[in-house]
C-alpha cells in the first residue's frame, strides 16, 4: 500500500480491466499476447532477460514494470512475485491476457523524475519511420515505494548486457 502525503505526487487511479481472461496453463506454455503477434514464445526475449535476472533478486515481494508494454515481462515477473506494479503511457487489451490481474495492479501513465511531457513514438523515445509522435505527460516517481520492498527491472540494453556477462561468466568459471 503506498501512503501519500501532501508534497508528493499520486498516481492516477489503477486501471479498471472489464474481466481477467488470463490463464495460468499459457505461461506454462510460453502463449501470449504480444508485439510480435499472438502464440507461444518459448524463447521469447523477456522470458530470457528474466531468466538471466532472477538469480540476483533477493526479495520476491513487489516488482515494478516500467514501460510494461503489453505484458510480456510482467508475465515473468508475476510468477514469482507477491504483487507487480506496471506502468505504461500505452494501454493495450493484450495486457489483461497476459497477467493475472489479481496480482498485477496496471496504471495507464508513463513515470519519470519529474512532472513534465515527452514525445513518445509508439512506445519509443526516438524517431521510427512511418511513426508519428504523441506527447504523453510524465507522472514523478513516487518516493514512498521504498527500494527496500520493491525489486525493478533495468530498461537499459547495458544493464541487461552486463548481467549477461556476469552470468557467462559465472557460467565458465564453473566450467574450468
């Protein structure tokens, strides 16, 4: 539960799914709703960045999802964890089928450092071809969801990168 006082910012209201479809035998089958169309991804990428990620968690509590998209690492994280927060200027349908709602609270804004706006192209902060951009406002990180209690995923292709090599490594080193 995150208590609010007067000089922080709120989050908008949870957003209201009409049912929850989701079912647990499609993550045992890797079926989802994604991006990249809908069927089983047994190698899907966030099934590996999880993966890879997992051994460095050390408290299965609470999770955020930062540009939680449709779901698709949500999916993971939900498995393990108690409760996951995911939070996405972009609401799709899809997401409702990917998570099981009871333990997935979804708000419909994108997070940053401070109030403001950006320029989105369909998810992404730079320029796509064929994309138009649309100007999102920005909803400050709330300091009240302590780091002590909530486990977030890096967004960052170096973050992953990096725990990808360390786990390599440790991989080898077990090897020799």
């Amino acid at each position: 539960m995150v208590i609010h006082t007067e000089n922080q910012p709120k989050l908008p209201s949870p957003t209201q799914w009409p049912d929850n479809p989701y079912r647990p035998e499609w993550a045992e089958r890797d079926y989802m709703y994604s991006a990249d169309g809908t069927g089983e991804f047994p190698s899907h990428a966030c099934k590996l960045s999880y993966r890879l990620s997992k051994p460095f968690i050390r408290r299965f509590r609470n999770a955020l999802d930062v540009g939680c998209r449709v779901g698709e690492f949500t999916r993971y994280l939900q498995l393990d964890f108690q409760h996951v927060y995911a939070f996405d200027p972009n609401l799709s349908k899809k997401f409702m089928y990917n998570v099981d709602l009871k333990k997935v609270t979804h708000f419909h804004c994108a997070l940053g450092d401070e109030r403001g706006e950006t320029r989105m192209y369909d998810g992404a902060h730079h320029k796509r071809s064929g994309i138009e951009p649309r100007t999102v406002q920005v909803t400050p990180s709330i300091p009240s969801l302590s780091r002590t209690s909530i486990t977030s995923r890096s967004t960052s292709k170096a973050s992953r990168r990096r725990c990808f090599r360390e786990r390599r490594g440790r991989s080898s080193d077990s090897a020799r």
